[in-house]
C-alpha cells in the first residue's frame, strides 16, 4: 500500500488527468517522485499525451535528486528501486558507489575553492 502522502498526489493525479490539466499533472507527478513513489504506469497512456515524463525520466530526475539530497538508498521502497535497476541499471552498489563519488567531488571542489582564496 501507498503511504498516505502519496495516495493524496495520486488522487491529485487522476484528478488533473482526468480534467487534462497539464500544469496540474506535472505538479502531482512532480510531488510523487519527491516522496519516491512508485511511476503511475496504469496513467502512462494519458501522460504521454499530455507530454509529461517517461518512466525514465521519473525514475531518472528522482535518482538525481535523492544524489542532491544525499539520501540513502536504503530511503527508497523495494518497488520503486526495483523499477530503478528495471529502467536505469542502477542497484544498491552502483547507487552508494555514485554518491560517494559525488561526496568526495564536492570535498574536491570545496578544497580548490579554499586553496583559492
């Protein structure tokens, strides 16, 4: 089951599709992949059609953000990361082996920054 939370952006969703309400669309998907809900793959007909986001794209944007956020893997609901190695190839190890990078980039930059002052 949904938590409550994503229940709510997905009843926004049905909602703005079924009023083919773009904007409106794009917010719920947008507050869907915020709480790392799964894609709505029952609605994806009707979200192409109103020109919003691929499956991967979702799962794409969502994984970037939990990078920018650097929220663990372990954050993410068992289907919602299943769809993740389904679509991008991205498991566990992959996911925790590109953020340690990306920590370790942004120590980097934070370093030269400093040395240059």
């Amino acid at each position: 089951p949904h938590p409550p939370a994503s229940r709510a952006a997905m009843a926004a969703l049905v909602n703005a599709l079924s009023a083919h309400d773009s904007p409106a669309a794009a917010n719920a998907l947008d507050r869907m992949r915020a709480e790392l809900a799964l894609y709505p793959y029952a609605h994806e007909h009707a979200l192409m059609g109103l020109g919003l986001q691929t499956p991967f794209e979702y799962c794409q944007q969502m994984v970037l953000g939990m990078l920018a956020g650097e929220r663990s893997y372990d954050s993410l609901p068992n289907f919602t990361a299943a769809d993740g190695v389904r679509l991008l190839g991205i498991g566990r190890n992959e996911y925790i082996a590109t953020l340690n990078a990306c920590k370790s980039g942004r120590r980097g930059a934070q370093a030269s920054a400093l040395a240059s002052e």
